[in-house]
C-alpha cells in the first residue's frame, strides 16, 4: 500500500493528427509502477461510479489515469463515438507507457462506453496493454447496442444521444441558443420525442450529434458497423479480460460473446486469461445493488457483498505485476443464478452439458391475454390446432416494462417488474407451463422458434420469458426481438410475402434462473416494445425516413409442420458449483 499519493491535473495527452486529449494522474509518490487507465465521455473529474476502485488501485500501488475521450470534458476535438476509439486508445497508450512515472505494463477498465474504449484500445494492437476489465459493455456496436434484431434501440440509443449532445453544446458558446434549448427540452420530454416519426426529425442534433442520423442510415449490418465489431478481431487479440456484465443489463450479450469469443478464438497464450462475472443487475448494478427495478435479490447480490473491486486488483496483479496467487487456476466463470439466490462458479459459457429443451406452444386458438388458452408443454401439439392471432397496431404499441435498459430510469425502468398488467393486452399472446414438481435450472442462451405470418410485408416479433411465482408474481427474466426483414441475415434484407408462413428464431438473451416447485414457466409473444424498440410501421419502409403506418393481423402456428417452441437450456447440478471466496 502506497502512503503518499501524487495527483497530476489536466496533463496534455498529444494524438497522431494534433488533437490534445485532457488526463489526470493519481500514483504513488516517487514509484515507477504499472498503470490502470479509464477513458471516459462522462468527465475524468467526478471520478464517478469507478472513483472507489481509481483510489483503491492507487494505494495498491497503481498509477491511475483518468482521461476525457476526444471532444468530451476537457479534451479537444470532435466526440464521434467509437469510430476515434482504437487509434485514440493506441497514442494515449504510447504516451503513458513512456512516463517516468510507468514500468511500461498498462491495464484498462471501467464500463458501458468506457468498455468500448478498452476493446478498441485491445483492437490497435498496443503491446503494452496486457489486461483489461471491461463492464456492461457491447462486442458489435450494430447488434446490441444501437440495433438489436435488426430493431432500433429507439430509447437508449436516443436517450443516451440527447444526453451527450446537451452537455457538449452547453459547454460550446458556437452553438446557437435554441438549439441548446431543444436538446434540454428533447431530453426533458424523451417519452414525447422518442415518439417522434421519421425517427431521424430531430434536426437538432444535426450540428451537435450529426452520428445520431448516420445511425439511421446504416440500419442493417454493413461496413460502417463492421470495422468497429470487436468479434471479428478476436484472433489479433493479445488481452487479458475480465469481463463482467448484469442479467438486467443492455449490453449483456456482448458481454458474454466477448468471454466465449476471446476463449474460443484468441491467440492460444490468452484463452485462458479470460474471466467472467455476472451479477442480477441493471447497467449500474455492479453499483446500485438492490432493488433491481421493484425486486430485492437479497445482499449477497451486490458487487461489494463479492468485493468485485478486490477481484479486478486481483486480475491486473496477476498480469500486470507477475503475482498470480492462484487466478489462473480458478474455475473462470461466476455467475448469480436467480431463483436459488447463490452464487455459482463454472468451467465455461455456456455451461457444460448444457441440455437445451423445447417446450412447445399450445392453445386453442385464443391465446390472446393471460386468460387465454396459451399452455406451455414438452410434448408436441397435436394436429388441428388452430393458429393464435392479434392486430399490431404500431400507432398504439405494447409498453416497455423492465428488462435489460439502459440509461433512463424515469422513462424506462428496467430490471424485474411483474408483468400482468401488459399480459392483459389483447395483442399480447400468453402461453403458460403447468406447475412444476421439481426445480429446473436454466442457464444460457434463450431461444424462441417462431411459425407465424402477417399481412405486412414487414413486421416484428417479439417474445419475453417469464417466472411465474404461485402467487401470480410474473417476473420477467430475458426478452427479445427479431425485425422480419432482416430474419435471415442483417447485412440483406428481405420483405415478407404477405399470409406466408415464415420460421423465425428470436434470440432473447442469456438468464440464470432456477424456476423453483410451484412455479410456472410463461412465455409472452408479441409485436412491440415500446419505447425499448422503435416501432414497425408494417409498411416496408425504414422507421428511419417515413412516418407512415399501418396496422397488421399477425398470426401464430403452432401444429402440424409449424412446431412453435420456446428453446430453455437447462443445466444439471453438477455443471456448476457453489461460489466459496476460497476460489
């Protein structure tokens, strides 16, 4: 522990093309040690969420470098998120390895964007970037962060947007006035703008955040996403990860593919340096602790009953400072299964032996709200039985209730909510699971295969699980959507045929869920998540340019040839174990 800290203010961090970037240094006096380094759009100064861990890992002996990304906070130029990131990340890198003050080994950490800042500095190819713990963060910047499923996410991404856009014009006196008020009224009024069509008529961001509309432009995966997709580079990727992530939280399923991507695919000298932590917690979680929107998962379930701030010192001890006390041999998964309340370790993501059940959809034909006849079953339904429909209606959407948001509390509440009252739509369709005799734990990627036709040439579908307590308490676990056009591939589009019958699988996230005697497993099938996902207009054009609609009868098949299922990998005992601190 260092018994004298010296803290350096707004030292000048030179890039390739001039551009200045703003760092303060906090290290132990007259050390040379190795360096931890958070950049950061949301200002160095407050230190923030990861303020606790800064100081704590420069008394461990750590020199800390706090840094305002390119055109954020005090550093010069044009904020444009990600597309600066690698070669900003690569200088600044440079530059802190050479100071007196480093012996040349650098770590990085922080999350959400500041964990887009380390996958791109991973990305540049550094040598001296030996590990990094990156925390709610994304793997492609397309698919699960401005786009998922082909869908705009309409309240984060724009959200989020208004956010960073009113803080860069508030501290630009070249920005007219009213378009500072516009963004302040924008943000103030989300519900209201996010229901705005095209999406794109925001003409105030077009000066302070012109990105928002490039977005919008680029709706399907091309190479504008490509170059920024942190999984296509994982065979250059000489990093060590920790990676954590939360159940409730946005960017989870670039959390997880970066752990299984980097183990399957890195270079062979750091497969085995990746770990993965992941909590029952919203975005904010490793932090916030509990409730988790209005559920309490009791105080083992934080990040300071674990002491993650211990773990991460831990992981750049070992590779940073060659002082492995063991980490390497530790199982490299632990997870927070809900349902039982405990912590768990594992040998891999998915777990092994994963076995993935189908549990197929049944009804009568009027699965319409939780009253209906939807039944959730192992067996195969029977020939006969008649299709479930439902009018989509995009001038009046189904309401977001929790789930994995991000970043407004107020507008969208994510994490657990019970969900009858949105099960009470008539264009919600509800298939329900007997009780349960035994406890059936599912870990892993949740799937629903989809027999359904509309008379749209372009709609969604979505699909929500649930675990529903013996008093009714449905709460939901892991949701999902799938944009119809893009059903077979994001990069080429293409329409429906209007009554066809189509086979569609909507990937609805990861959970660890034990769903406990009594309880039963319940499936929501809709078209809309609003304001979560923009809404399908049911035209064929882009949400992005018209603002024309109209609605569309959507039906569900479930027999005969159109075998309609929920897909739940559900684990054994043995594949994973109880979390003792001994690991």
């Amino acid at each position: 522990m260092s018994e004298s800290i010296t803290i350096d203010r707004m030292l000048a961090v030179p890039m390739r093309d001039g551009v200045i970037l703003r760092a303060d240094v906090y290290r132990p006096t007259g050390q040379r040690c190795p360096a931890l380094v958070f950049r950061t759009p949301y200002d160095r100064t407050g230190l923030g969420m990861y303020g606790t861990f800064a100081l704590r890992a420069a008394s461990a002996g750590y020199a800390v470098v706090m840094q305002d990304v390119r055109g954020r906070g005090a550093s010069g130029g044009e904020f444009v998120p990600f597309v600066n990131e690698r070669e900003d990340g690569y200088d600044s890198i440079d530059w802190i390895a050479a100071q007196p003050w480093c012996d040349g080994n650098v770590g990085m950490f922080g999350g959400s964007y500041d964990g887009v800042t380390q996958w791109q500095a991973a990305m540049s190819g550094h040598p001296a970037l030996k590990a990094i713990a990156p925390n709610v963060t994304a793997s492609s910047y397309h698919h699960g962060w401005v786009y998922r499923g082909g869908a705009f996410q309409l309240s984060f991404s724009l959200g989020w947007t208004l956010s960073l856009a009113a803080h860069n014009a508030a501290r630009d006196p070249s920005v007219p006035a009213e378009i500072r008020a516009a963004l302040v009224d924008a943000a103030d009024r989300l519900p209201d703008t996010a229901n705005v069509l095209p999406l794109d008529d925001h003409p105030y961001l077009d000066t302070i955040a012109p990105y928002y509309r490039e977005w919008l432009r680029h709706p399907g995966y091309d190479e504008f996403w490509e170059r920024l997709d942190v999984s296509r580079a994982y065979p250059e990727l000489n990093v060590a990860a920790f990676n954590m992530g939360g159940w409730y939280d946005t960017f989870l399923g670039g959390t997880l593919a970066n752990f299984a991507g980097m183990r399957a695919h890195g270079p062979a000298a750091v497969r085995d340096r990746q770990r993965l932590l992941i909590g029952p917690w919203p975005h904010a979680g490793l932090f916030s602790g509990n409730p988790v929107g209005e559920w309490n998962f009791g105080g083992r379930a934080t990040g300071p009953a674990i002491d993650a701030d211990g773990m991460q010192l831990r992981w750049f001890d070992t590779w940073l400072r060659d002082g492995d006390d063991g980490i390497a041999g530790e199982p490299p998964v632990l997870l927070f299964t809900m349902g039982a309340d405990e912590w768990r370790v594992a040998d891999s993501w998915p777990l092994p032996g994963t076995e993935y059940q189908d549990w197929h959809l049944h009804s009568g034909g009027r699965a319409n709200t939780l009253h209906g006849d939807g039944e959730l079953r192992r067996e195969r339904p029977t020939f006969g039985q008649p299709p479930d429909s439902f009018v989509y209606n995009p001038r009046n959407p189904v309401p977001t209730l929790g789930g994995a948001l991000c970043c407004n509390p107020v507008y969208t509440r994510g994490g657990v909510y019970d969900q009858r009252p949105i099960e009470a739509r008539t264009d919600i369709l509800v298939y329900t699971s007997e009780p349960l005799t035994e406890p059936l734990d599912v870990t892993g990627p949740v799937t629903v295969v989809l027999h359904a036709a509309s008379t749209a040439t372009d709609t969604d579908w979505t699909a929500k699980l649930v675990d529903v307590g013996p008093g009714g308490y449905a709460r939901n676990l892991v949701d999902g959507i799938i944009r119809a056009r893009y059903r077979d591939s994001t990069s080429e589009p293409r329409l429906l045929t209007p009554g066809e019958v189509v086979e569609y699988r909507i990937d609805l996230g990861s959970t660890s869920n034990v769903f406990q005697p009594g309880h039963r497993i319940r499936l929501e099938v809709s078209s809309s998540n609003f304001p979560h996902f923009d809404r399908n207009p049911n035209t064929g054009g882009l949400p992005g340019t018209s603002a024309d609609m109209t609605s569309a009868l959507q039906s569900v098949h479930h027999a005969g040839p159109y075998l309609s299922r929920l897909v739940l990998p559900v684990v054994a005992p043995e594949s994973a174990r109880p979390y003792r601190k001994e690991y």
